[in-house]
C-alpha cells in the first residue's frame, strides 16, 4: 500500500503528532507491524524508545528542579511504559493507522496494548530520520506535556504499590494480597489481569497490564483512590 501526503486519514494523524512527514514512507514503516511484511518497525522502535527516554528525562529534570535521581526515575519509568504509551498512542487513534497481518487484525492486534506502544515508540524515530532529533523530541513534548504538567510529585514519585503498602501500614491494616485472575498471549507479547485484595476493608479491585507487575500497579493505584476515599488520612475503619 502506497502512503502519500494526500491520504487524508494520515493528514489527521500529523495534526495530531503536530508533525507533517516530508517522506511519508517513514510513518508506514512505524505503523507497520512484522506480521505484515518488511520494513516494519522494530529497528525504529529501538531508536524511538531512546529518544522517548531522554526528552521525558529531561522533561522531569527542568520541570522538578529540587526531586533527587530515584524519584525522577520513578517518575518516568510511569511515564515511558508500555501502558502509558499504548494509552497515548488509543488517544491518537493509531489503531485505525496500523498496518497488521491478517492474524493480527484477526486476533485484535490493532488493540494490542504491546503494538500500539511499539509504533509510537518507532514514529519519535521515524519523525527523526525524516526531519532531526529535534523535531522528534517536539512531537515527544507535545504528547507528554499535558501529563507531565499534572504529575504531583509528592504523590507519584513512590509507584502505587508502595503508595498503598504506606496508607494500609499507617492505618495499622494489613498488606494487599494480589493474584492473578487471566493471563494470555505468546511469551512476547503476553496480557495479565491480576486482583487487588484488601479484605479486611472489603475492597478488590483489578488491573491489567503487559506483565504481572503493571497490573499489580494499576489495581493498587485504583485500590488506594478508593481506600482514601472512605478512609481519609487519620481516619482508621472501624473494625481496625
């Protein structure tokens, strides 16, 4: 399939990335995925995750001046995983771009929380081999900056499991136990969902994620929104 700039379906992509490719042929080869032919995207992607890295370092270093090395690590190792950028990329309809073999498409693929993360991932290197890193490390900034600007980092500096280890701890209750409810997909490219069980206070929740531990994050992240909100700080259950 040839991409030309008068493909209107990739116009509201640029819009969207807030860069218009001089060579669209880069961009395909971001959105394609190995299972439908070559070039596809992995070599990009290892460029793009490089360049990710270091403009959301970056990003955190000038916008935190005072937080020392581990937090501003944390802060971006939830920044730059897979479900944030997988999260950016369903936001930027990259599903509708992809180009997937049939068992993909079958299986869902332009879904698939591993793709889509891959080729955003590949398009930052993509927008810089067909302009310069400069111009890539624009796009980046443009999608990361409304996140980066609501991050508090007295709250998200710590990962959601210790954020709730450290409220069930204060209130004196016991540690959340997780387990795994589903797991699927091949080695690479697996999918679990994994419960969140704080029984003393009869609250489970779930989460999903490309490994055990993100789901593990994600269900905590929701278990703590919902303990603080019956339980607010100095306020301990009754039966504890």
């Amino acid at each position: 399939m040839k991409v030309t700039l008068n493909d209107t379906r990739l116009s509201r992509l640029f819009d969207a990335l807030g860069y218009r490719f001089g060579n669209p042929a880069w961009l395909k080869q971001a959105l394609t995925h190995r299972s439908y032919g070559t070039p596809h995207n992995e070599r990009l992607e290892f460029v793009g995750d490089s360049i990710l890295n270091y403009t959301v370092a970056r990003m955190l270093f000038d916008r935190f001046p005072a937080l020392p090395e581990g937090d501003l690590s944390r802060l971006r190792a939830n920044l730059v995983n897979q479900n944030t950028l997988a999260e950016i990329a369903a936001e930027l309809k990259f599903g509708d771009y992809l180009f997937l073999g049939e068992g993909e498409l079958k299986s869902g693929g332009f879904n698939r929380p591993s793709i889509l993360a891959d080729a955003l991932e590949a398009t930052f290197a993509a927008v810089s081999f067909d302009s310069d890193f400069a111009r890539a490390e624009s796009v980046v900034r443009h999608l990361y900056a409304g996140r980066i600007a609501a991050i508090d980092p007295t709250r998200h500096a710590k990962d959601a499991k210790t954020r709730l280890q450290e409220a069930l701890q204060a209130r004196r209750l016991p540690l959340p136990k997780y387990r795994i409810l589903a797991q699927s997909g091949e080695a690479h490219e697996q999918w679990f969902r994994v419960l969140c069980d704080l029984a003393e206070i009869r609250i489970e929740t779930e989460g999903e994620g490309a490994s055990r531990r993100a789901a593990e994050q994600q269900a905590a992240e929701v278990a703590l929104e919902r303990f603080e909100t019956h339980y607010p700080s100095g306020k301990k259950p009754k039966n504890a």
